[in-house]
C-alpha cells in the first residue's frame, strides 16, 4: 500500500565523507593484483572511504554543519533528529541526543535512532515526512551514518573492497510537494545479510556484563537474487499504484550497492542507463548513506533538481523501501571531507 504525505519539501542536503582511503593498490597488496583487479572490474568499486578513529556522530555532525553553513539554516530552528545507523556510538543513549546536544539543538526536540542499512535513507524521510505532515513538526533533520569499515572482516575480500563509510544531513521542512512511499521487509532474509551481537553475560549478579560484535556478514548471491527480485517488482508497482508511468521519472536514484547491479537492475526495468545514476567508485557501497553522497557528490548534481525522482534503497532486512520526492529548489551541497 502506497503512503502519501503531502506539504513537505526537502531544503538541503550535504554529506561526509571520511579523508581516509582503501585503494586499489592497497587491496591487490591484501588479496593479489589479479583477483582484485576482477572485483574492481564487476563493481565498479575500485576504492572506499574509511573513518579510522571517526565514530558515526562524528560524521554526521560534520554533514550537520555543513548544511546548516551552506544552507543558512538556524540550529535553534529544527524540531527533530532523525538518526539512521548501524553503528551507533553507544548501545544507550542513542546517536540522534548525542549529535542533537553536540549540534547545540534545543532540548525540546524530538530525536529517535532507527537502525536500518541500505533502505534506511528512504525510511528517514519518511519519518521526517510524518512529522512535518501530520504533526506538525517545521523542520526536521535526518542524518544517516555508518563506520561500516569497522565490522568487516579484514580477510573477506567481497566486503572489504565493496563496504565504505559516509555519512548525509538532509532537512525536510514544512513546503508545497508530496510524497509517496512503498515499503517490502522480509525478515527470513536476515540470515543473508547481518552483524551478529552475542550478549556474553550469562546471568548472575557476580559476572561483567559484556557483548560481542561480530563481522558484517553478507551471501552476494542471494542477496543479488533478492534485489533483481524484488527491487524491479516493486518499482513497476509502485509507479502503476501512484499513476506515474517510468517515462516521467526523469532519473531512478537508487541505492548504490555496486555498478554491476545498478545496471542490471537498469536492463530488468528497461531504463536507460542515464536515468540511473553511478557514484560508487572511490566511495564504496556506504549502506543507508548512498543516496544522499550521490545527490551530493555528484557532478553537475543541479540536473537532479527536478520532480518525480524516485529513490529506492534496498538491501539489510531484507528489505525494499521506494519514495518519490521533488528536489526542485533543493540545495545540493557538496561534500565536506573529515580527518581520519
């Protein structure tokens, strides 16, 4: 079922992007020439970013002042804080109070973490969209952040030359646009796609109560299945449902899991490749925060100012989530790069 939100409108958007790097050279140093010249290749993906000592607030209170610099928007002005992680600071509080107090906000906001991967950015504003929509809220401020680098498995090639960290601040104030959303979750595909968290106190008040984390764990193959599944089924849905054929969306912003399935994804929709944007390389597959570096890191980003863009992140869940949104009059902002 499609939701609709109407009187929003999204006034900026800016990303982070950690100054630390992971090359080519680097990964033919950990896995051989050959066999990473061949994932470079099928990717796209022939360097990530990586936050070293940056945490996930960090980044995400760089993105925060950027847009608030560029966009001259007044701190004391916004009314919640959306924070999409992963890898939050801590287990408690949530990252969204610790960036609000560090940002200087008001205490009188709202501000709620929500821990979602590749689709969270679409989930993000959907939140921010409730919000402005139907209670009222001026204007909200949606973070997505990962130091996803730090739960891979440094000898797991296919995660290592694919996963990079980034971060986004997007503001979604009262305006004059709508949007729709169509979301998917099947939590039977966890198994594919994950970090495990082992909570080690058995019990007892005489033990240290500790957990483990382990490694981000991913099956491509039917992580690949699922995507070429569902992602194509419910983008034809979504379009029949909101009365909009795909010759009026002027480009399909999707979640940036890597080049080779973007453009597969493009064949099975018999989109143009123009219509679907790449921005992986030297960036690496940045989970909840894709969408927005690419909106904002882009070349000639302006071209995306239009309406009718659908956005479609999917992966983690798994899930699909699937907005349209109109970006006319919304400040692209670019990056701003953060000591490692």
């Amino acid at each position: 079922m499609i939701s609709k939100l109407k009187g929003i409108s999204i006034k900026a958007v800016a990303s982070a992007l950690p100054e630390g790097q992971l090359t080519l050279s680097n990964f033919s140093d950990m896995f051989g020439e050959r066999e990473a010249a061949r994932i470079a290749k099928s990717t796209g993906i022939s360097g990530v970013r990586i936050a070293g000592d940056s945490s996930s607030v960090d980044l995400a209170y760089a993105a925060s002042c950027s847009l608030f610099d560029q966009a001259d928007v007044d701190p004391y002005s916004i009314d919640a804080v959306v924070f999409v992680t992963q890898t939050p600071d801590a287990l408690m509080p949530g990252s969204s109070a610790l960036l609000a107090a560090r940002l200087g906000l008001r205490s009188n906001i709202v501000a709620f973490d929500l821990n979602f991967g590749c689709s969270g950015y679409v989930y993000g504003l959907f939140q921010a969209s409730m919000l402005v929509s139907n209670a009222g809220f001026r204007r909200v401020l949606v973070c997505t952040s990962d130091v996803i680098t730090n739960l891979l498995n440094p000898a797991d090639r296919h995660v290592r030359m694919v996963f990079g960290d980034g971060a986004s601040a997007t503001l979604v104030e009262m305006g004059d646009h709508d949007s729709r959303f169509l979301f998917d979750t099947n939590g039977n595909g966890a198994k594919h796609l994950g970090t495990p968290i082992t909570y080690l106190n058995s019990g007892g008040y005489e033990k240290t109560a500790r957990a483990e984390v382990g490694s981000l764990f991913m099956d491509g193959a039917q992580v690949m299945n699922f995507a070429l599944d569902r992602v194509p089924s419910m983008i034809r849905e979504f379009l029949t449902c909101a009365e909009v054929s795909s010759s009026e969306v002027p480009y399909f912003i999707l979640h940036q899991a890597n080049a080779f399935m973007l453009h597969y994804l493009g064949r099975k929709l018999e989109i143009e490749p123009s219509r679907i944007p790449v921005f992986v390389d030297g960036v690496g597959n940045t989970g909840p925060s894709s969408i927005p570096i690419l909106l904002s890191c882009s070349p000639d980003n302006s071209r995306f100012c239009l309406d009718n863009l659908v956005f479609c992140g999917f992966g983690v869940g798994l899930s699909v989530a699937i907005g349209m949104f109109s970006l006319k009059g919304t400040k692209l902002i670019s990056p701003v790069i953060v000591n490692s």
